[in-house]
C-alpha cells in the first residue's frame, strides 16, 4: 500500500519544482526591470527601451499566472489527499460494520481484511502463522455466513457499493 | 476583526503540517542571503550586491503569495494585530498558547516587521550603489580595474549637486546598517519565539519549514 505516499511525494517534487521555476523567473524579472528603470533614465524613447520594457511585462504577467496556477496545485492536492483519507476511513468502517453483523469471529474478522486485500491462502496463512487447512476453513466460514459463492463474490460485495450504478448507466451509453 | 476564522476550535491542527513550498523556499532563501551578507560578504562587493538583489526577488515573491498563495499563506490569515498579539504572548507566558492555522499573532507581527526592514535595507542598498545591476556593478568593476576610471567619475558627475547626493548617500549607508542590525535581532527573536513555541504546544514547529512529514511512511 506504498501507491498513496508516493503520488503524494511525487506532487510535492512537482510543486516544489514549479516553486524554483518561478523563484529564478522572479529574480530574472527584478533584473529587468532594474535595467527598464536604468534605460528609463538614459533615453525613454528609444525603441531597445520599450520592446525590452514590452517583454519584462509579459514576464512579470508569466509569473503572475504562474504563481496562480502553483496556488491551484497545491489545494488541489490538498483536496485529493483529503478525500483519500476520508474514503479510506468510510470503506474500512463499512467493511467493520459489515462483518460485525454477519458475526465473523476476531480471527474470521482479519482473514477477511486479508482476504479483501488480495492476499492469497498461502499468504494469509504465512501472515498468521497458521497452517493453510485452517485459513481455507476459516474463509470458507466467512463466505457462508456472508451467503457468498467465494472470494470473487465476496470482494464484489464491497465493491458494488463504491460502484453505485455504473453498470446501467454504462451499458446505456454504450447503446 | 472579531474573532478571526484563524483560530481553530478543534481539533487543534496547527500551523500546517508543510508550508506550501514557496513559503519554504522564500524563507530559507532570505534567511541565508541575510546571514551571509551581514557576516560573511563585504558591502559593495559583487556577491554583496547580487545576493541583495536576490533577497529583493525573494521579498517580492512572498509579496505576491501573499495575495496569490494558498490560505495560509495569504496575508489575511496573519492580519497584523498588536492586541491580539499581546494576548497570544500572555498566553505563551501562562504556558497555553492557542492554536492557529497560520502564523501565530505575534508570529505575524514580526514576519511584517522583518519585511519592512527587508524593503528598507534593499531600497536604501539600492540608493548606495545608484540602482546598478549586478551586472552593471561587474562591468563597472572590471572596467576600474582594467584602468579605465571613466566609470566612476560619469556616477559622480551626476544630476544633483555633490554636497546632496553625499548627504543622501551618507544617510542612506547609516539606515542601511541600523535595519540590517534589526534583521538581525528580530531573526534571533524568531528563533527563541520558534523554541518557546515549540516547548509550549509540545510540537516541533521547524519540521513544517524543511520537510514536513514527507519521510514518514505509514
């Protein structure tokens, strides 16, 4: 479950690269219109003065937008890691309550959470430091008591939620 | 300004867990060029001036995300506010600071402060060496020492009369070494002010300037 953290740190590179783009476009710009001013005193009405005072102002509207734009990747970020957190919180709580009424043991309880992330009898089995006879009861228990067929089912039940009705809606835009 | 939306009831989450880059970058920029240059560089040289012109850079940036940047970084989460920042160090005193979701009221009134005496060392550095660029000033300076003094006497021989200019220049070099003093007395007020703080609320508020959490694996 390293997918998270690493979209994470991979926005902050992104931001914190946009922000050093738009530090050296900073300075550049007080470079120039130090010179802007320097030629403004010399001789206001020459042509090198104002294409060069044309461009410096564009740079200055660049960063303008620039910072706007670094502004808006940063709360959008923010947002995303928000929702995420909340989501993640909401599915593991209906995940819980789920199995709190279908009266899954403590031990059904985390072969289930197991099961739920992908994780195969073997490896449930090495997890728990239990032999691979007793995850296979224990899950078969589980899909009884949940009035699953198996795991395919099982993991289906949960995801159906999330997905709403996407498959009607689906199949109506395909036709 | 009653009751300011800064203040956070609960939970207390404050200030951010990461300072949005720019705030990073701009701080610890201004931070360096103004220890080197008050320490470490001569005044008037290259580096002195080219690291001024670079604090004027950084100064602006922070300007425009003041107005520009993300909530907290906005200059309407840190109103400067003297009575609520005498209140912020009562609290302090009494060991119960409040939380806020920006800088701290009395935080905010140095960070204005600081600005203040950044734009004043910068603009009187710019009255010192006649707004030239660090590239003018490397030309002029190559120039002098290739043995063409011309350079310096077209910047004496300017518009206004000698005895003025001199006073000016003279004032100028006075204010600018009195706001550097204060840049450097209100950065080792900040540092005790991050250290109290940081004792008072039990959290280590440097992390959010450098890193934040973006180590910490779950």
């Amino acid at each position: 479950m390293t997918g998270a953290p690493d979209i994470r740190s991979a926005g902050r590179r992104q931001t914190m690269a946009l922000s050093i783009f738009l530090l050296i476009q900073t300075l550049a710009a007080v470079f120039f219109v130090g010179d802007v001013i320097g030629d403004l005193r010399e001789d206001p009405g020459s042509v090198h003065f104002i294409f060069e005072a044309f461009v410096t102002g564009t740079l200055v509207l660049g960063i303008l937008f620039g910072a706007f734009a670094l502004r808006r990747t940063i709360e959008l970020l923010r947002a995303q890691d928000q929702a995420l957190a909340v989501a993640r919180g909401a599915l593991s709580d209906v995940i819980d309550r789920q199995f709190q009424s279908w009266a899954l043991t403590p031990a059904e309880r985390d072969v289930g959470f197991l099961a739920l992330k992908g994780l195969d009898v073997a490896e449930i089995a090495e997890l728990r430091g239990a032999a691979q006879g007793t995850v296979r009861a224990q899950l078969t228990r589980i899909y009884s008591k949940a009035g699953v067929s198996g795991r395919a089912q099982f993991a289906a039940f949960f995801v159906e939620d999330l997905l709403g009705e996407g498959v009607p809606t689906q199949v109506a835009e395909a036709s | 300004m009653a009751s300011p939306r800064t203040r956070s009831i609960a939970p207390p989450v404050a200030p951010p867990d990461l300072w949005d880059p720019v705030v990073r970058l701009t701080h610890w920029g201004v931070a360096v060029a103004v220890l080197l240059n008050a320490l470490v560089t001569k005044g008037g040289s290259l580096t002195h001036v080219s690291l001024g012109w670079l604090v004027m850079a950084l100064l602006l940036l922070r300007l425009v995300w003041g107005v520009l940047g993300p909530a907290e970084a906005r200059f309407s989460a840190f109103p400067p506010n003297p009575v609520a920042a005498a209140r912020h160090l009562r609290q302090l005193l009494s060991g119960q600071p409040g939380y806020y979701s920006s800088h701290n009221p009395a935080g905010a009134l140095m960070v204005y402060v600081f600005w203040a005496a950044l734009a004043v060392v910068t603009a009187t550095g710019l009255i010192l060496t006649g707004g030239a660029t660090p590239m003018r000033v490397a030309a002029e300076k190559a120039a002098v020492a290739s043995g063409d003094w011309s350079a310096l006497i077209v910047k004496s021989d300017g518009e206004s009369s000698d005895d003025e200019d001199k006073g000016l220049r003279h004032t100028a070099e006075e204010v600018h070494e009195v706001a550097a003093n204060l840049l450097l007395f209100l950065a080792a007020l900040h540092v005790a002010g991050v250290v109290l703080e940081s004792r008072a609320m039990r959290r280590n508020l440097v992390k959010p300037m450098i890193l934040g959490d973006a180590h910490r694996r779950k």
